[in-house]
C-alpha cells in the first residue's frame, strides 16, 4: 500500500499551498496603497508621530526580514500581534472563529440535508413534471445573491413575524446563540443547497446508465436498493467535490453575510484588518482561512478514494 | 444524518423558545453603527471609541449639550490674568474604579502619559502648550502655559483629555479603569460591549441605569429593524431616510440636534483650473446646495457658507455669497476660459455613504454647467493617503466634525499646515489666525473667526454644503437622552421609564 | 428519454432576450441612466417610469438596462478567463506529469484557497473599485476551479480504452488533447462557465454591496440592490426590480449551460 507515502505528500503539499497564499497575502498587501500608521492616527497626525509610530509597528523594516520574521513566528505558532488591536493575532482569530465555523458548518448541513431527497426524488421522476420544478426551483436558488435572502430573511422572521434577531450575536444572559445563527446560516445554505441539488441529480443520472447498475438490476436487486446502494454512493463524490469547491466560497461570503448580520466572525475581523492595514491580522485571517479549505479538499481526496473503487489514492 | 437533523431541529427549537427571554430592569441596549477601536481615549482617533468610553473616563472639564464649559473632575479652575496659569480643584471624594481616591497626582500623570511621545497619543500637539504640571495638594492641578492658549479649557473637555489613572495605563486597550459613573464588564469585538454601574461614582444619584450595553450594528437596514422590534433600546445614528418613519411609531420618538459638523467639497487650489478663483466661484454657483440636504439628507442639515457649522458661537451666516445660479457658473466659466467646460475628478471616500451619494449629486449639477466630473471612489485608507496627506486630487467630498474651538477648526488653512489639504494660500488669512489664537477676548474672537470665514467664502476655497443634523431613534420609555457638541454618548442621566 | 430540451429552449431564450435587450435598449429607453429628477424619487411603476425611481429621482428600467450590460461583461469577462486560463493550466498539469504539474496544482489549490473576497478587496484597493477589478478578481478566482475540471477530465479519459488505443497507435498527447480529452471534458467545462456566469453575476452584486464593484454613477443590478437597502421600508420598488432582472439572467445563464451539457452529452441522447 502506497497509503503513508501518499499522505506524506498531500501532507507536504498542503504546507507548501499554504505557504504560497501566505506569501502572496503578504506581498499583495503590501501592494495595496495605505498606511498603518495614518489610518490609527488619523487626520491630526504629525509626520514625527507618524514616523514613531511606523518603527513602534516594525513598518519601517524591509518587506523581506519582515516576511522572514513572520515566517519565523508562524513556526513557534506565533502570528504576531494586530497593529489595531494591540494583542496576539491567534487570540483574536481564536475569538471569532466558533461563530464562522459554527455559521459555515450548520450552512452545510442544512444544505446537504435539504438537497439529498430532493435530488434523489427529481432523479427518480427524471423527464416529469416534478424533475422540471426541482431543476427550475434549485436554478432559482442559485440566482439569488446570498445577502439578498439575507436582507429578505430579515425582513420575514425579523421585522414581520418578529420570531428571530434580525442580526447581532447572543448578549450575556440573553438565551441562546443558535437564534442569532439560523438565519445567516440559511442565507448562506441556499445556493449551495441549490448547486448539490443540481449536481447530485445530474450525477445520480449518470451513475444509472452506467454498465454496473445496469449489472446490479440484471442480477434482480430491487429498484430502491440499486438507488440508495450505488447511485447515491457514486454521486456523492461530485458532491464532495462541489463541497470542496465551496468551502472557500462559504468562507468567503461569510464576510459578506457577517457583515449583514452584524456576527462577530473571522470575515468581519478579515475586513476590519483590510481597512485599517492592520497586515499581520490580515495575514493571520488569510492564512488560517487558507489553511481550513486546503485541509477540507484533502480530507474531500480522501474521502474520494473511500467513496470510487476505481480511483485508487496513488492516482491522485 | 437522520440524527444530527433532530438535533438540529430540535435545539432550532430551544434557541426560538429562549430568544424570547427579556432581560432585566435598568439595562439599556444601544445600537451602534461601529465598534470601538479599543477603549484607550489616549491611542485613537476613532469616533466610535470616544462615544462608548466618556461614560468610563472623566474630564476636567465637561460640555453642555449648548456648548457651554462647565465642571467635571474640576469642581472649579481659577485661570490667571495673563492667561498663561489655570488652576483646578477637584471634587471632594472622586473615586477610582479601583476603590481608591483619585489624587491630583493622577491628573498630573494622565497628561504627562498625553504628552509622552511614546504614547503616540494622535493630538498630543493640542497639550504641546503645557510647559509644567504642580500638584500643590492633593486636590489642586495647577498646569503652566507656554503662551496664551484661548482653546486651550475647551480642549480639556475632549474625550482625548480624558483622565486615565495609572493602574489602568498597562491594559487601558481592553481594561479600562476610570473614574466614569460605569465600569467596564465585557467587551466582545465586533458584537457587543457591556457597562455596568459604579456605586462611588462622584455625583450622587447618577447614573440610573444598572447596565448599558453597545451592540454593533453596521447595517443602517438591519438598525432600524432592531430598533423598530426592540432588539435595541436607542439607535445612536438613525439613517435620514428612517426619521420619519420613527417619528410615526408610536413606540418609538427622536431626539435630534444640529451636528458641530460640515460635509464640504474640498477643491485642490494649486490644480489647474481650480487655481483659478472664477473657476471655484463657478463650481460654487453652480451646486445646489438644498437639492444635497433634501436629496442625499431628507432635510436633515442646513446649508452653509463657509468652514463653521451653524451651532457654533462663531459662526457667520455666509450663505448668500453663492446662490444656485447656473447661468452666472457658465458666465464665470468663460471668463475663466473654460467656455467648453472642463473634467474635474470628484474623489469620494469609501464606506462613506453619504458622501459618496453626496459627489452623486453634484457630478450631476456639474454636468448641467458644462463640467464633465469623473467620479472616484477611493477606500478610505487610500484616500488618507492620497487626498489628505499627498494631496493628489483634484476635488473630494468629505467632512469635518468635532471641535468646539474655532480655532482647529480653522487653522488647516494656513499655508504651511500639514492639514492644509486644499492647498489654500494667503498670507492675510495666515496672520489673522495667529492673532485669533492668541486673543482671549470673546468678542474680539468672535469678530476675528467671522472674519476669517468670510476668506474663506470669498476665495471660495472649498464648496461648504451643509452641516447635518445628528438623530438618534430610542423606545418611547427611554429618557433623559441628549445630544452634545462633541461626538459622545454620556448616559449618565438617561433611565428607562417602566 | 427522448424528452425536449427544455433547459436549453428556456435558458436560450432568456440569454438571448437580455442580450437584445443591453444591446439594443439605449435605442428605445428614454431617460438617461444617471440623471435624475430629485422631485420625483422613489416613486412606483407609473407610465413614465414604468419600473418607478430610486433615491435620486433617476429611472430604475434605464438603469436596470445599464445594468445589463455591465452584468454581461463581467460575466462573460471573468469567465472568458478563468476558462482560457483554467484549461490551460489544468491540462498542463494533467498531461505533465512530475513536478510541473505538481507545481501547479499547488498553485491552482492556493488561490482556491485564498478567500475571493479579499483577492477583489486587495485588487480594488490597489487598482481602485471599478468593473475593469472585478472581472480581473473573479477570473482569478475561477481559473483553479476549471483548472480543476480540466484535470479531472484528463484523469479520467486518460484511463480509457480509446484513449490508451490510440496512445498505443501512436498518437501525440497535443492530438489525444484534441481529439480525446477536449470533447470529453467540454460539456463538464461549460456546464461549470455556465454556473460561474451566473456567480459572477452574484459576486458582482455582493461586492458592489460592500462598495468594491461598480461605482457610481454606473448602474449595476449589485449596486441597484446595495442602494435600495437602505429604502427598503419606503419604497420595495428599488429593491424589486433590479433583484428581479438578476435572478432572471442569472437563471437564464444557468438552464443555458444545463441545456448544452444535455445537448453535448451524448450518454443522454
């Protein structure tokens, strides 16, 4: 068995995708026009206060120590500390993110959960009536822009039903988080419930003119069984894929939907460092969001080979 | 699957049952539209943070909601014929958070740490004036002046000279400890920030609220639903176009204020052809000012002549100088040379909404004169940069809050003033602001910052727009809200009526 | 299984339509997308506005007609790139084996990884928020996703008998490219332009709502929609409409891919 050889460069594979986006955070920010200093002190500030603060903040050292020195830190597990907020970077990524993983996981599972019967009852009835409404219905689901049915959401459970917050998070002694979550959480399972919807019926469909359920059928096994045993088996592979893909989206379009909900998560931290060039918070945020994708697409490699017989791991 | 969907369902369920839990009496919610920056008033420019942390910190000195001087810390001051000593006297029994009593020492050590380089305190230069602290005793600050400094009690008032003792100095980012009629509880960026009520404060039988919390809300849209189904008490910064809609619940009312502010069009005078002064004048004429407040504000402003709003003392009424008068913009176009017109870049600073929807409406304006205006939106960070410290635009909307001096309010036009973004130059203008700031004398003052406005008007440096009206949305049952002429939220007297 | 297909009839349609439409409305509308009438804002569908106006008074059919066109060019732009780029690159890395493809790959994986939003913040703010940014952040951002599609198909037609066949015959890897590869891979590559149009379109309108897309006075449906936030409680036209031509365009987009992958796939004729 290949098995530890090929962990072992995924493994590598993945330090070394995570170092690249770091590399390109780090230089592509430094790009960007704007200063540190002059956005903290604003428009009063004098040029020698803003010449001590730049060497207080380490601004005026060549991009290439400075990068090393990051590097350096990330190995001791040290991202170094926010310009803006004065304390540890992974602190402050440590506070935010039970909210973005908590909204981005409770998105998948309800869009996994919502688009596997549906999916399986449109690949059912291919060709009917009812195939035709799930395909236009998941069609509509996916043209809606997520902070549109965000703002529609509120308008409905909020500000006409009055059953939920219409954003902001749990105060102390104020009942759960959960209420503060679901409607985000719906916002951004729409579309990806609507994409699993289309690409798993799509695949299921494949799956059965393929010759082996063809053989699965001729040997007599019962119709439902052909359904659930093979076809859903192999259809969740582009499922996964499609899950993959869509972590980086999710993570992603939870700044949008934070910033709509008013949730204290890793995308609004991510925005907050971008307008106040608060660099080793960004890098931080860009760096652990990277890091969480790349490891979902490994374990989705993974899963790939558990899933499809026919693609062995040394393949990939 | 089957498992995790009756938990999900299951604990949707609680969440919906419990949401609906109220909390208890003396607590009030406000919603506002940023987080603080930290809650040190000594490293930060943030108007949010100075809004929250008045309620921690104290003063010296304190403001009226009418813009008058009066005692904070300071139970009085005695200010020196020459002008150059001002003495104050605590408050009997002022206590620090911490349990302790506040000492004249401490004042002393909290202006040194202002004037500490290392501190990097963002407007240190306004203290520059101090040349010595005594504490004679333990209840007198006596603070020797370098030269006549008129700004200089006002200046005391600032959320930036708040008092912060030394216990607080090595946490002051997230563990304030004050003197303030609230402790601080919890802070959770981005979400929410809690108060709590300090039994010691100074001024017996304040504050009345048991606990305050800020919650952010960035979302205008999602502000007012929150307001509108009690998810909040107040609303800090109700949107223009929400007034009225609040002023029609029954459940809800309005307090509202002229803000001690300016929204402007800032022109770059050393770019051609804004150098020339017709050309100014044209762009002047030719804006129609009422169109911005009504269309951009929904009438929530006044309109304005010069660099003053219309709640300060100093203020002069300038507005008839440019009356909207397109045909006179196209007249002094082409006396100017620019009978075909001519492309002006309008800079616009994002995420400022309003002042982006205000460069909206007079590109269009504008364009009714023959000026082909190029809109460019610039992130704020950049647009620091680029505008405001390397002057390398041509024109931009913005504005200017917060003083009650006159004084910094008009001394970025002075020709070697690092904030001189308009590039002004005029060596009269230069003197006059000299002789203000050494006058002590109100009306003698007054006069001198009139005078100084008129330049301004005449040169027609800037287009000055209007000054807006702050409002802020609350429950019916919350009183005791006011507005003041500097940017904070003092909820020291405000209760909820049950 | 001889069914129409109707996805590809719908979706066709409508694509077509709203291509007409952005190419022909300047001819037919008669108010000016950026000037407006203050007097009249935010007033409902009447005979001279027949979608009502916004904020300022300006006409919401003249700007949703705009809109369609800035819609069509940052979805044809972005995916016009990422789909040049991403097959490219994706083939490369599936027909090269070792380090190049390798290389790639970890390359391709570290932009999927690097959050979109921020990739069209930091380019909006070194490059300033204009369409132009958008359809360069949104075509990066899409170059791994079909660079990995190409891959796939690589992978997977490569293990075929025909494929193996003809290598076996003698074939160069440019001409089992060609022959074998591109047509196998095609209809899972359009089906995915398809869907990444239509994100596109959506994308566009997210960034626009935190102020990176198109700048005003320019009307796109994102920025329509970001504006109308704020008047949601006083006039739902503004928010209506623009809200409306996206959906409809971008199902459009989406029944015209599924459309096609049906037409081009021959296991389901």
């Amino acid at each position: 068995m290949h098995m530890r050889a090929y962990l072992l460069r995924k493994a590598v594979g993945m330090v070394v995708t995570v170092l690249l986006v770091s590399a390109i955070s780090f230089f592509v920010l430094q790009v960007v026009p704007g200063d540190p200093a002059q956005v903290i002190l604003g428009t009063e500030a004098s040029p020698e206060a803003l010449e001590d603060l730049r060497r207080q903040l380490g601004l005026d050292r060549p991009l290439g120590p400075r990068y090393w020195a990051w590097l350096k830190g990330l190995l001791r597990g040290d991202l170094g500390e926010s310009l803006r907020y004065q304390r540890p970077v992974l602190e402050l990524l440590g506070e935010r993110l039970p909210v973005t993983l908590v909204l981005t996981f409770a998105a998948v599972v309800l869009a996994m959960t919502a688009a596997l019967p549906v999916a399986l009852l449109a690949a059912r009835h291919a060709g009917t009536p009812v195939d035709l409404l799930v395909v236009l219905v998941s069609q509509l689901g996916l043209a809606l822009p997520p902070f549109w049915i965000g703002l529609l959401l509120i308008i409905l459970f909020s500000l006409k039903l009055g059953w939920l917050p219409p954003g902001g998070y749990a105060l102390p002694g104020d009942g759960t988080v959960l209420s503060y979550l679901v409607l985000p959480a719906l916002a951004l399972s729409i579309p990806l419930a609507a994409h699993l919807v289309w690409i798993l019926r799509q695949s299921i469909l494949e799956v059965i003119e393929r010759e082996f359920i063809r053989t699965a059928r001729a040997k007599g096994l019962p119709e439902n069984l052909v359904y659930y045993r093979h076809a859903l088996r192999n259809a969740l592979i582009p499922a996964m894929t499609v899950l993959g893909i869509h972590m980086g989206a999710l993570l992603g379009g939870s700044i949008i939907i934070e910033q709509i909900f008013s949730l204290p998560g890793l995308g609004r931290l991510i925005l907050f460092a971008v307008y106040n060039r608060d660099w080793p918070l960004l890098q931080g945020g860009v760096v652990f969001m990277a890091a969480a994708v790349v490891l979902v697409n490994f374990v989705t490699d993974l899963v790939y080979g558990l899933l499809d017989p026919r693609i062995s791991v040394s393949d990939t | 699957m089957g498992r995790l969907v009756r938990i999900l369902i299951v604990s949707l369920a609680v969440a919906l049952l419990l949401s609906g839990v109220g909390w208890g009496q003396g607590r009030l919610v406000v919603g506002v539209p940023a987080d603080v920056d930290g809650l040190d008033p000594h490293r930060t420019v943030a108007a949010a943070t100075f809004q929250v942390v008045c309620n921690i910190y104290d003063t010296l000195v304190e403001v009226t909601p009418d813009g008058r001087l009066v005692p904070g810390l300071a139970a009085s001051w005695e200010i020196s014929p020459d002008g150059l000593q001002y003495t104050f006297t605590l408050h009997q029994g002022i206590k620090v958070h911490t349990g302790r009593d506040l000492q004249a020492a401490d004042v002393a050590a909290s202006f040194q740490r202002i004037l500490n380089p290392a501190t990097n305190h963002p407007r240190a230069a306004d203290y520059r004036v101090i040349e010595a602290i005594e504490t004679p005793d333990a209840a007198t600050v006596i603070f020797h002046l370098r030269e006549k400094n008129p700004a200089f009690l006002s200046n005391l008032a600032m959320g930036w000279a708040a008092i912060v003792p030394p216990e607080a100095v090595a946490e002051a980012k997230f563990r304030p400890i004050g003197t303030g009629p609230f402790t601080f509880l919890d802070w959770v960026p981005d979400s929410h920030l809690v108060l709590r009520r300090f039994p010691d404060y100074f001024r017996p039988g304040e504050p009345l609220l048991d606990e305050v919390v800020f919650r952010v809300i960035p979302e205008p849209s999602v502000g007012i639903i929150s307001l509108k189904t009690g998810a909040v008490d107040v609303l800090s910064w109700l949107a223009p176009q929400d007034v009225a809609s609040v002023k029609a619940d029954p459940r809800l009312k309005v307090v509202e204020s002229p803000m001690n502010g300016i929204y402007l069009l800032a022109l770059n005078n050393a770019r051609p052809p804004l150098d020339d002064r017709r050309v100014r004048q044209a762009i002047n004429l030719a804006i129609d000012k009422q169109a911005i407040v009504d269309g951009v504000h929904w009438g929530q402003g006044q309109v304005i002549g010069s660099h003053m709003p219309p709640v300060s003392p100093f203020y002069a009424e300038l507005t008839d100088i440019y009356p909207y008068d397109p045909d006179k913009a196209r007249q002094l176009l082409a006396e100017a040379g620019c009978e075909e017109g001519f492309e002006l870049t309008i800079t616009l600073p994002q995420p400022y909404d309003f002042h982006i929807r205000n460069g909206e409406i007079i590109a269009q304006q504008l364009e009714r004169v023959g000026i082909r205006v190029r809109l460019e939106v610039m992130e704020w960070g950049n647009w620091l940069d680029r505008v405001y410290f390397g002057r390398d635009y041509q024109a931009a909307t913005i504005g200017h809050t917060g003083r009650l001096d006159p004084d910094p309010f008009l001394n970025r036009y002075t020709s070697d003033s690092r904030e001189n973004y308009m590039n002004y130059q005029n060596p009269d203008y230069d003197e006059l602001v000299k002789v203000g700031a050494a006058t002590l004398d109100m009306e003698e003052r007054v006069r001198i910052y009139r005078r100084l406005q008129e330049m301004l008007a005449e040169d027609a440096v800037a287009v000055y727009l209007m000054s807006p009206n702050l409002a802020v949305g609350m429950r019916a049952n919350v009183s005791g809200w006011q507005i003041y002429p500097i940017d904070i939220l003092n909820l020291r007297r405000v209760y909820k009526e049950e | 299984m001889r069914a129409r297909n109707y996805p590809l009839l719908i979706g066709g349609t409508i694509v077509l339509l709203v291509a007409l439409g952005a190419l022909l409305g300047g001819y037919l509308l008669s108010h000016h997308p950026a000037q407006g009438d203050l007097a009249a804002r935010l007033e409902g569908p009447s005979p001279a506005h027949p979608l009502g106006t916004d904020h300022f008074g300006r006409d919401i059919l003249s700007r949703i007609w705009q809109g369609s066109r800035i819609a069509l060019s940052v979805g044809g732009g972005s995916v016009a790139l990422g789909l040049v780029g991403g097959l490219a690159i994706g083939s490369i890395a599936g027909l090269g084996k070792g380090w190049v493809g390798e290389l790639l790959m970890r390359l391709m994986d570290a932009l999927l990884a690097f959050p979109g939003v921020l990739l069209a913040m930091a380019l909006a703010a070194a490059l300033g928020p204009r369409e132009s940014t958008v359809i360069i952040a949104l075509g990066l951002a899409n170059i791994p996703i079909f660079a990995r599609l190409a891959r796939a198909a690589v992978l997977v037609v490569e293990k075929e008998q025909f494929v193996l066949a003809a290598r076996v015959l003698g074939a160069g890897p440019l001409h089992i490219w060609w022959r074998h590869i591109l047509p196998n891979g095609l209809p899972s590559l359009l089906a995915q332009a398809s869907l990444s149009f239509a994100t596109a379109i959506i994308v566009e309108a997210g960034l626009s709502f935190l102020g990176l897309g198109t700048q005003p006075p320019l009307a796109s449906w994102g920025r329509m929609l970001s504006e109308a936030r704020d008047y949601m409680g006083i006039s739902p036209w503004m928010a209506l409409f623009p809200g409306l031509a996206l959906a409809i365009t971008v199902l459009g987009f989406n029944l015209l891919g599924e459309g096609i992958r049906r037409a081009l796939n021959p296991r389901r004729q």
